[in-house]
C-alpha cells in the first residue's frame, strides 16, 4: 500500500482514516527488507492521528463561536 499524503488523507472520513491507521500499524509489526519502508509508515501514522485530533478539538459547526456580549466599561481618569 502507498503511503497517502495529508492532502488525500484530508479528504478521507474518520472512520476511513482510523482504518487506514490500523493498516498501517499493522503493516510496522510486519516491516520487510525495505529500510525506508519504516520511517515512512510513522510519518503516516503520525499524520493520520494528528488528523483525528484536529476533528475532535474542532468546533462543532452548529456551534456558534463565542462572541463578547458586553463591552469593557470606560476607565475613569485619574487626576
């Protein structure tokens, strides 16, 4: 299997990327001959579970972000 780049994995659902990171996971227990084989499959796993994390910490869309409903009161001067 190719490792994907952020962009594709971007576009993939998280039930798809939490496949796909079971896959990859697997496929470190079972590294062959190839020396690049490993380093690639740990930047893969890392961009899929930074990817995971960034949809858990995002605001929800029916969220409304948080707006100030009063404004600060005017400092008085000092004379």
């Amino acid at each position: 299997m190719a490792i994907a780049k952020i962009n594709e994995l971007r576009a993939l659902a998280p039930d798809e990327l939490s496949k796909r990171l079971e896959t990859y996971e697997r496929e470190m227990l079972e590294v062959g001959d190839n020396p690049k084989k490993p380093g690639n499959l740990r930047k893969a796993i890392a961009r899929i579970k930074t990817l995971l994390n960034e949809e858990k910490k995002a605001p929800k869309k029916e969220e409304a972000p948080r707006k100030k409903t009063e404004e600060k009161p005017e400092k008085k001067k000092v004379k």
